[in-house]
C-alpha cells in the first residue's frame, strides 16, 4: 500500500514545490514592479519640486520686471517734468540778468544728452574777469540753479570749470594757470551749492579743464567769452 502512494507523493511534492517557486518569482517580479514605481514616483517628486521652485522664480522675475516698468515709467515723467523745469529756470534767469543779456548770447544754455544733461552758465554772469570769486550776481543765479537741483536726488552732479586759451595776467600771482584758474571756480560753485544752498555734498564732484574742452574755437573775442563757463552736468543714472 505505501508502496502504492510513494510516486504519487513524489509527484504532489514536486507539483508543490513548483509551485512554490513560481509563487516565490512571481513575488520578486511584482516587488521590483513595485520598487521601480516608486522610484518613478520619486523622480516625479522631485521634478515636481523642481518646477515649483522653477515657478516661484519666474514669478519673482516678472515681479521685478513690472516693478522696473513702472519704476522706468515714474522716472520718464519725472525726467520730463524735470526738463521743463529747468527750461523754464533758463527763462527766467536770462530775465533776471537785465535786458543785456540774450538768448543768443548764450549766458544760459540747457543742452540734454542721452546719458546726462547740462546747464552752462557764462563766466560773466557767475565771476568777475580773471578771479574765481563768486559775484553777487552770480550768487543769486546760483540760489535758484540750486532749487531746482534739489528736485535732481540720487542724481549725480558734476560742476566743470572751463576757461579760453589767454594765458594769466592780472591775476597771476592768485592763479598760476588757467587749470588753477577753472578748476578752483568749479570748487567755488560746490561750495556755494553745497554749504550755501544745502545741497547733498556725496552726491556731486568737480572738475576743471582749462582750455581743453572748448565749445568754438578760441579764435576771436566773442568765441573765448562763449568758452570761459561753468557746466553744470546732471547725470540721468544714479
């Protein structure tokens, strides 16, 4: 009888044991299935915190970039009202000098740039001839420049000292040369603008060039009186 079953038990244990190990592979296929899901899901993760900070980022950017827009925008409308401003101060500065002085007399020009505008005023309105001592007159002329320089903050402001080509004569024991001579008038109208009309000291600087930077050449009379001036530059960037 035990006989009878043993190769029929041998062949249940064998079906059994196959069994087993395909149950066991089938385990081991499904667990890697499942492993590699979730390092998909964790790749999705991060590529999903990815764009989020990718997003937050471009949001920032075009935060900034409406900001400076409307910065650009607010700073055109200044410029513009600022222009009109100082045209309007040419105007009643050539009033004020008396009826001696016209346009075309250039002891007032308000030249715009891209990058920086300036006011030049004649020597003869800011100095008698030859010293760097600011006339009376000129002080008062600088009183009101200086009201609207102060519309100009954050600006930087630069005061140039030029002169003609004549060399130093009467005064040449005060100024050694016409670069003394340009550069301590330009110091002079710091000063005034500064200590006088208050005026932000660091947000301005000088510079003095002699002859060298003419606007005609200094070939006749009415040509060096054009040349000897004060620039007043106002930079657009601050």
């Amino acid at each position: 009888m035990t006989r009878r079953f043993l190769p029929s038990a041998l062949a249940l244990a064998t079906v059994l044991l196959a069994g087993c190990t395909n149950t066991q592979d089938e385990n081991e296929r499904l667990a890697r299935i499942i492993n590699q899901q979730k390092a998909t899901l964790g790749q999705l993760d991060e590529t999903n915190e990815f764009l989020k900070r990718k997003n937050q980022d471009l949001e920032i950017q075009l935060q900034a970039a409406m900001a400076k827009v409307s910065a650009s925008g607010e700073e055109k409308k200044l410029d513009e009202e600022y222009q009109k401003m100082m045209e309007g101060l040419v105007d009643s500065l050539r009033k004020q000098t008396g009826p001696e002085s016209k346009p075309e007399d250039e002891d007032f020009t308000w030249r715009q740039g891209v990058e920086s505008d300036a006011l030049l005023i004649s020597e003869k309105v800011l100095f008698h001839s030859g010293v760097a001592e600011i006339s009376p007159k000129g002080k008062t002329v600088l009183d009101k420049v200086a009201e609207v320089l102060k519309k100009s903050e954050g600006k930087v402001i630069r005061v140039d000292g030029h002169s003609d080509n004549d060399p130093i004569n009467r005064t040449k024991e005060k100024y050694t040369s016409n670069w003394h001579l340009s550069g301590l008038r330009a110091t002079r109208v710091i000063e005034y603008l500064t200590e006088k009309c208050g005026l932000k000291p660091d947000q301005m600087y000088l510079a003095g060039f002699a002859f060298y930077k003419p606007l005609k050449p200094n070939n006749s009379a009415a040509n060096k009186a054009g040349n000897r001036r004060v620039e007043i530059t106002i930079f657009k960037k601050s």
